[in-house]
C-alpha cells in the first residue's frame, strides 16, 4: 500500500452514504512524499481545496505556509491531510460517523510516513489524537512522543495577537525537529 494507493482509494470510494462525500467537488486526500518527518491534520477541505482538490491552499493555507517557514520547514517537505477527506456542504463541523468513516485513510497515511512529529491544526483535529486534550494548554508543545499541536491557521487570519502565538509556536516546532535530528 502506498499513499497513491490511498488517494486513489479515497478518490474512487462509491457508495459510502457519506454526506461530503456524496456532495464535495473534489476528494482532497493529502499531498508530500512518504518520507516526510512532519504530517500536518487539519481538521477537513474548505472551499478553495475542494475546487482543487488540494490540501490548504487558501487564506488559512497561506498563513500555514508562513509557519512552515518559520518552522524552518518547505511545504514539499511535510506531508499535509485532514481528518476528513471531502468538504462538509457548507463547511459545516463534520459529524461523528463522518470522522469515522475518513479516520481509517488518516491512520493508513500515518503509518506509511511514520513521522517525527503529527501537528494537529485546531482543537477538532487534535480531539483525533489526544481526547480530552485542550488547544489552548498543549499548543505549540509536545504532547507524548510525537504530537505537537497548532492552533489553526483559519482561527488566526483574523486575530493578530493568535497569528504571533502560531509563528512563536511553529519556531518552537522547528527547534523540537532539530532534537529529533
Ligand atoms: N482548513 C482545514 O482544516 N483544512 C484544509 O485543507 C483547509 C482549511
């Protein structure tokens, strides 16, 4: 099994009842190569990516590239997903069956990178690793062996004071990966 092989599962899937999708322009299964020591989760497709089919490419996607830099990191070099692999109608919260039904393609991408680090983007993406966990306790530190959640980018496009906490906290992300060197 590859991560094409997952995409192309994800793409092709028929039949599920699922409501995004059944609904969704695009699936947007994620994108970066096998080897990367870094998966960024969000937490689902908003409506740039499911015109695209592509993760992160809008207002929110930008500012995460910002990050990526200041974490000393190149978009091509991380391995970006979401939970959810199809845009809820309307960018609603996705359901619970919904995270059940995509969970399974999250865990199959993970365990072909096995990365350094899975950097849960929000409180709803790290509700995935870390239940229980709050965003506002654990971001921007290491939690167990691997996680080191964000805040997510979407949250601080409009919140100044948000945005110098993300890039203070992708800084601290990049100097975790260098111990991990
Ligand atoms: N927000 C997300 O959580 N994921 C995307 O891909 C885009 C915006």
């Amino acid at each position: 099994m590859t991560l094409d092989d997952i995409a192309q599962d994800i793409r092709t899937h028929t039949g599920c009842g699922s409501e995004p999708c059944e609904t969704c322009r695009n699936f947007v299964p994620g994108e970066g190569p096998a080897d990367a020591r870094v998966v960024i989760v969000g937490e689902a497709p908003g409506a740039s990516e499911d015109r695209t089919g592509r993760p992160f490419v809008g207002n929110a996607g930008k500012l995460l590239d910002s990050l990526l830099e200041a974490a000393g990191l190149l978009r091509e070099d991380v391995f970006i997903t979401n939970v959810v692999k199809a845009r809820p109608p309307g960018n609603r919260d996705p359901k619970a069956p919904e995270v059940a039904h995509h969970r399974p393609w999250l865990e199959a991408q993970l365990e072909i990178v096995e990365p350094d680090l899975v950097v849960p983007l929000g409180r709803h993406a790290l509700r995935h690793f870390a239940a229980g966990a709050q965003i506002s306790k654990v971001h921007g530190t290491l939690v167990g062996e691997r996680l080191f959640p964000l805040y997510h980018p979407a949250a601080a496009l409009h919140n100044p004071r948000l945005r110098e906490t993300l890039i203070a906290d992708a800084r601290a992300l990049g100097a975790q990966l260098q111990q991990k060197n």
